[in-house]
C-alpha cells in the first residue's frame, strides 16, 4: 500500500512538474506584411537562440511561431524577394501573457537602398542589446555595429550622429546618464574598428523623446532604443 501511495505521489509530482514548465515557456509569434500595404508577405524566416545559437529553425510563409527556451534572446531574420532583409532581437522579457507578438513590416529592397545613404535618414539599431541598466554592450550586438562599421568603410564621406534613448521610468538625470553613457559605448565600438571619432557625433535624449507613452513593456522596450542619423555624406 504504501509503495501504490509512493508511485501515486511521485506521478502527480512529474505532472505538476511538466505542468509548470510548460506554463513557463514563452512563444515567439507574428506576422510579415509589406511595410507600405500591410499586406501579407511570403518570407524566409530563420531564428536561433543567443548568444550561442544553439536552437536553430527555419518556417516559410507569412507567419511564424516558435518556443523560447530558458529564457533566452532570440535573432530573427526575414527574407524575402524584392524586399531589404529584415533583422530582429526577441527578448523572453517582454512576454505577455507567455507571448512575444512581433510583426515584420518589410520595405521594398529599392526604396531602402535610396534612402539608406540620404542625409537626415534615421535607422533605429533594432539588434543593439545592452545589459540590464547598464551601457555595457551585449556581445550579440556585434553584428550590426559591424554592418554599421562596413557602411562607413564604404562611404568615407559620412558623419552619422548617434541618439540614445531610454524609456521615461525612473529618475530623469540617471536615464540622460545611462542614454549618454550607451551611446559613448557604441561610439567607442565604432572607432575601435577603424571609424575615426570625428565621424561619429553623439546625443543623448534620456527618457525625453518616448516613441509610446503607453505604460506597457511593450512599449517601455520600443523606447529604450539607439538610432544612427546621417548628418553628412
């Protein structure tokens, strides 16, 4: 009797177990669209984990929806033909209700080479990851800093000025700090891969300049941001 009441236990034990860790998985999921249309695009769209990419996959079509495991980040990359490949970092964090809903607008590949070199162009840095509360530079950022870098080799008449943003929680000073302090961090990336510092200008705006007001985590991530703007070429 008392081992049927042992295994008995031992089984509710693992169902609860699972139970829990299913409940604890975060899904990442959205849709892809033409940025000017808004409608539906067929896309390659490729996700690992971060930093390591140890969990890899790969979904065709015009959705997409996946697991995040163990709390980690996740790259997202999405092609498709006739449109400017697209590029994304998704972060458990911001899981709502164990979802992270993200929709791709992509831009038709012509328009984004005009405009990419144009004077005043603002791209915000979408993959650009810092530690929590800090202006240290998460490694899965290099990346992009070294398109970023490739792009000024390649225009050597550039100045670009980079903004820092944090979102409008907490203490004014210490966000206008901690949005100087960033983007010190991604100059100081820059020049150590050959960009000279005269061509990189800096500006930090703290909480002052919020995409969303909304009081959301949603909204409080789109805020915290670094954007690139060419101010000569």
């Amino acid at each position: 009797m008392r081992q049927i009441t042992f295994l008995f236990c031992l089984l509710i034990t693992t169902c609860l177990a699972r139970a829990q860790n299913a409940d604890s998985v975060v899904t990442a999921q959205g849709k892809v669209v033409n940025a000017v249309t808004k409608e539906p695009v067929v896309a390659k769209i490729m996700y690992q984990s971060l930093p390591y990419g140890n969990k890899v996959g790969m979904i065709n079509g015009n959705e997409y929806s996946f697991p995040m495991y163990d709390g980690e980040r996740y790259s997202i990359t999405v092609e498709a033909q006739g449109f400017a490949t697209a590029k994304y970092m998704l972060n458990p964090s911001e899981a709502t209700n164990n979802t992270v809903q993200k929709d791709i607008e992509l831009h038709e590949a012509a328009a984004v080479a005009k405009k990419k070199n144009e004077v005043g162009s603002l791209v915000r840095l979408d993959n650009l990851q810092f530690e929590i509360a800090k202006a240290k530079i998460s490694p899965e950022s290099y990346q992009e800093l070294d398109v970023l870098v490739s792009m000024l080799k390649e225009n050597p008449k550039m100045v670009i000025q980079l903004e820092g943003h944090t979102d409008f929680l907490g203490n004014p000073e210490k966000n206008l700090k901690l949005s100087e302090q960033r983007v010190e961090a991604v100059k100081n990336y820059l020049t150590s891969k050959g960009v000279h510092k005269g061509r990189v200008k800096t500006k930090a705006f703290g909480g002052s300049q919020p995409l969303s007001r909304d009081n959301t985590p949603e909204a409080h991530a789109r805020n915290r941001r670094v954007e690139m703007r060419i101010i000569s070429n």
